[in-house]
C-alpha cells in the first residue's frame, strides 16, 4: 500500500506541474479502476477496499494541488541574471 501512495502522489505532482483539471479527472477514475481491480473483483467489496481506494484518491488529489503550486511558483520566479 505504502508504495502504492508514493506512486500515485508523484503522479499527482506530475500531474499538477503538467497538466491540467480534465486530466486530474481522468487519473482519479483510473486510479478508483486499478485500486478496483487490483483488490479482485470476485471478492466482496468491504470497508478496507473502499478505504483504500479513498486513501488513494485524496493523495491524488492532494499531490496534484502541491504540483499545481509548485508549478505556478517555478513560473513566477524572477529569471538570474
């Protein structure tokens, strides 16, 4: 699970540096597909899948706001002279 966040967060803050808000959407519902389909369809859905498959989305999404900034701030910066 843990390297699961790590890979998910540096796709975020690829995702955020890159680009924007349509391919966030299309990244959460691939990352809802494979948490999905990587715990096995023919086993029961339970609380610790959905969970999981939460804790993968909200790091997304956290990731790509972190991106977003970092982005925004590397644009911002004053060129060195």
């Amino acid at each position: 699970m843990f390297w699961g966040l790590v890979a998910v967060g540096a796709i975020g803050i690829l995702l955020g540096l890159r680009v924007r808000a349509p391919a966030l959407i299309v990244a959460t519902a691939a990352t809802v597909v494979v948490g999905a389909v990587a715990g096995g369809i023919a086993s029961s859905f339970d609380w610790h899948r959905l969970l999981s498959i939460l804790l993968l989305v909200v790091t997304l999404q956290c990731a790509y706001l972190l991106g977003l900034l970092l982005g925004v701030m590397w644009r911002r910066m004053p060129p060195e002279q």
